[in-house]
C-alpha cells in the first residue's frame, strides 16, 4: 500500500469497507509508487483506488456506501470528476461502481516489460463496452 500520508478512508456503515481516496495534492506520492501507471490527476479529479470489503461483509451493499461515502468527502473538497479502475472481469466491483454512478469512459491496458509497468489509455472499444453492460445490468 502506499504511504500513510495518503489516508486510508475506513468507512461504511458496517465498518467492514477500505479504499483509498486519492486526490490531486497527493498524487506525488502515487506516481513515485508506481511510475507510468496512472495518469494525471487534474486538480477537481480524484482517484478511488483499492476497494476492499472483507469477507464477512460482502454483498451487504458495503461498497455501495463507503464509496459513495468517499464520493460525497471528494464533492464537498470541491473535486467536480472521479476516476476508478476495475478488471474487465470484477463483476461485483463494476457494479459497486455503477450502483454510485461510475460510468465506461475509457479503458487502461497496462504492459508488464522487464520488470517495470507502463500503462496506455484508449476510447472504450466494442469488448470494454459489452463488458460493462453485461456486468451492470440490471
Ligand atoms: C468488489 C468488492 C469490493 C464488492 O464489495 P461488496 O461490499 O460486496 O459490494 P456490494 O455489496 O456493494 O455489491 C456491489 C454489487 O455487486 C454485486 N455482487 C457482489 N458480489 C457479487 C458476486 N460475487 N457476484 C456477482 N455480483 C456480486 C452485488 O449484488 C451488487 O450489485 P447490485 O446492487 O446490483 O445487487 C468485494 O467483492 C471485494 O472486496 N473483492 C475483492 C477485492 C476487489 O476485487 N476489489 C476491487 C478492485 S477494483
């Protein structure tokens, strides 16, 4: 995980839900941690990244209400534009996303080379598009 400074946000209602919120100020620290990986943050976007409900928890509707938790801080800080990255194939996260009002906006592909990751941005193509809509249908 990254440095403390970062603070980790333990929230929901069951206490039982842990993601960072990462915001512009502090993307120094991610970008040290993991050179090439994210892109920059513009001073009103943030960064949700690590979402995590234990176990016991799971499919209670915790990541539904940290995440809109930390939403809600990022608003009130004056951030007006929220990024999240999720495997193609997490289906319980892209839900959790969609449920708080994430949408597909473009999709990262991140190469492994020697050792060090770089990762490259492109419009959401027809595979990221099913994906999602299969994943958030209700
Ligand atoms: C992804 C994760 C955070 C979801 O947490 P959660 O608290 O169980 O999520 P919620 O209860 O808010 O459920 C989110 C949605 O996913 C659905 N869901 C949850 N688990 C599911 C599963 N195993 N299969 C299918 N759907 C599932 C829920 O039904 C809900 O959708 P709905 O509101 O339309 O019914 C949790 O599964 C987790 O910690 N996974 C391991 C770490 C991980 O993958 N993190 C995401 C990194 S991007």
């Amino acid at each position: 995980m990254l440095p403390i400074t970062m603070e980790p946000t333990l929230t929901s209602l069951f206490r039982g839900y842990a993601q960072w919120l990462i915001r512009a100020e502090d993307q120094d620290l991610l970008h040290r941690h993991a050179p090439g990986r994210f892109n920059h943050l513009e001073p009103d976007e943030v960064l949700l990244e690590g979402a995590f409900t234990f176990a016991a928890f799971r499919r209670m509707g915790a990541m539904a209400d940290g995440m809109a938790q930390l939403l809600r801080i990022a608003a009130g800080e004056g951030a007006t534009s929220a990024l999240t990255y999720v495997a193609i194939d997490n289906v319980p996260s892209l839900r959790g996303c969609a449920n708080v009002g994430f949408d597909l906006d473009h999709v990262r592909v991140s190469v492994r080379r020697l050792g060090r990751r770089r990762s490259f941005t492109h419009d959401p193509d027809a595979d990221a598009s099913l994906a999602w809509g299969n994943a958030t249908a209700h």
